[in-house]
C-alpha cells in the first residue's frame, strides 16, 4: 500500500473514530513568509501521531499555532470536539493541551521538584486572595499537589533521586525529562513535543521513547510528537504526517510515509524517489529524516 501524498489525500484518509485534535486549512504568514500553506491534520486519542520534515517544514509553526502563541490568518483548530481557533493559550492548556519545547524552557534556579510542581497549576484552585493566607486552602491545595507529583510523575520517570536538584546542575537529557514531567503534572489530554531526543545520547532516547511509550499504553494520552530521528519515529508512531514549506506532502503509517516518492524527494532532492526500506540501511548512510 502506497503512502497519501497530499492535503486532499489525507481527508479521505481520516484517523479511525473521532480524532482529538482536527487541525483544518492552517494558514500562518510572518509578512511575506508563508510559514503554514493550508494544513490539514488529525490526531487520535491514544495514538502518537509524529510530525516530520525537513529544517524550516513550519513543525514549530504549527505546534505554536496549535498551543495558541501564534493567531493563524485562516483555519480552524479543533480539541476534544470544541473550536479552540481564537481559546487564549491558558485556556487550551486548562482543557488539556501540554507541550515541551525544542530547547529546554526550565528555571534554572529552582528545583526539580518546583519546576515539575509549576505544570499543576491549572489545577489548583486558590486565588491571589485566599492564596495571601497559605496556612489554609492553599497550603491544602499544595500538600496535595505535591503527593500527587511526586506519586503520579517523579516516580514514573525515575527522577526521585534528583528532585531536590536544581534544574542547572542536571545534564541536558534528564533536563528534559524534567521538562516532560512539567507537562505530564498538567493531566494532559493531548502531549505535545517537540524534538523531545534533540542532542541526547542512544541510552538517553531509548529511555524517552519508552517513558512516551508508557504515557501512550498506560495513561491513554494523546501524543503529538516533532522529532528529526526518524529510528525513534519509527519505532513509536502510529501515524505519521509530513511537512515540507508549510504544506503536508504525506501521511500514513510509518511504513507507507517512508516509501512515499514525494517525502523521498523532499528530505534528498531532486528527482531521487527511491523508496528507502531498511532502516539500518539508512542509518548507515547517515540518512536522517
């Protein structure tokens, strides 16, 4: 089965079951820059959905245009059944919308523990007024708060024994499994990440892929997943949609967007469109979608 290779394609080939996230005909212009041409995407509860494509495809673009930083021109967005198009970016993340980001964003001088508690807080209740007076509803809100981190994320991602760290003196890969808990404190109905391996070692992503394995198959979260190492894509993606100038040239299965000629000729130029099969065979060129 040969993989879908454009926009229209991809609307007759819709997620099974309703999707969580329906992105359709995003149009985002910086000027004179078009960054998204008219993107169409699904993601499906429980399923990681990967977004791939060459350096400048608009990836980020589209995931602050999903998280509410940039306002797209045309198109609508669409989470949990409702039309978050014009939804302040505290009201997405208050409906479930988590991400991380491509360089880490941490306070530096805090701990880990703080840094992981700071995702919760679309869930407590106390206001700036009763907050004045802690030993009360916001002390009770916090203790909380901070059993079920500690239970609930710093325990899941083996971090217990760094929590009273500060973020600064941790190595660049558990920084960013610091920063994946922050999310993961939010609840989330959908996860978004962005290069979530960007500059780790092999050890470092084979325990990211299966920390996102387990919040996928265990906690049925939604995964909409940026990622340039296409062994990992490959491994985790159910689905698998392909940017290239701000327009989806593929989507399918993972199996089916690596055989897709158009993909192909995006990552290697030119008229190449020989389907690349082997993944070791790629990795040994040093082929990295």
């Amino acid at each position: 089965m040969t993989a879908l290779a454009t926009p229209a394609a991809t609307m007759s080939n819709p997620l099974a079951g309703d999707p969580l996230l329906r992105v359709d005909g995003l149009h985002l212009s910086f000027g004179g820059i078009q960054a998204l041409g008219g993107v169409t995407l699904q993601a499906k509860a429980r399923d990681i959905t990967a977004i791939i494509g060459p350096n400048g495809a608009g990836k980020t673009s589209l995931f602050n245009a999903i998280s509410g930083f940039y306002r797209p021109q045309q198109g609508r967005i669409r989470f949990a059944g409702e039309d978050i198009s014009r939804t302040p970016t505290a009201r997405r993340a208050a409906k479930g919308m988590a991400r991380t980001f491509q360089n880490v964003a941490l306070f530096r001088g805090l701990s880990v523990l703080d840094n992981v508690k700071l995702g919760g807080h679309t869930r407590l209740q106390a206001n700036p007024l009763t907050a004045m007076w802690y030993f009360g509803r916001a002390q009770r809100e916090e203790t909380r708060l901070r059993a079920e981190i500690e239970r609930d994320v710093i325990d899941f991602l083996e971090i217990d024994h760094i929590r009273h760290q500060p973020v600064a003196a941790l190595s660049y890969g558990l920084q960013k499994r610091v920063e994946l808990a922050r999310a993961l404190a939010m609840q989330p109905k959908l996860l978004m990440l962005d290069e979530p391996v960007a500059g780790m070692n092999r050890e470092e992503t084979e325990d990211m892929a299966r920390f996102i394995l387990d919040i996928q198959e265990e906690r049925g979260i939604a995964v909409l997943l940026i990622e340039h190492d296409m062994g990992l894509v490959m491994d985790i993606a159910n689905h698998v949609v392909v940017l290239n100038f701000g327009h989806v040239i593929g989507v399918g299965t993972p199996s089916e967007v690596r055989t897709n000629p158009e993909v192909v000729r995006a990552y290697l130029g030119g008229d190449f469109v020989k389907p690349i099969v082997p993944d070791a065979a790629a990795q040994a060129q040093g082929i990295a979608l």
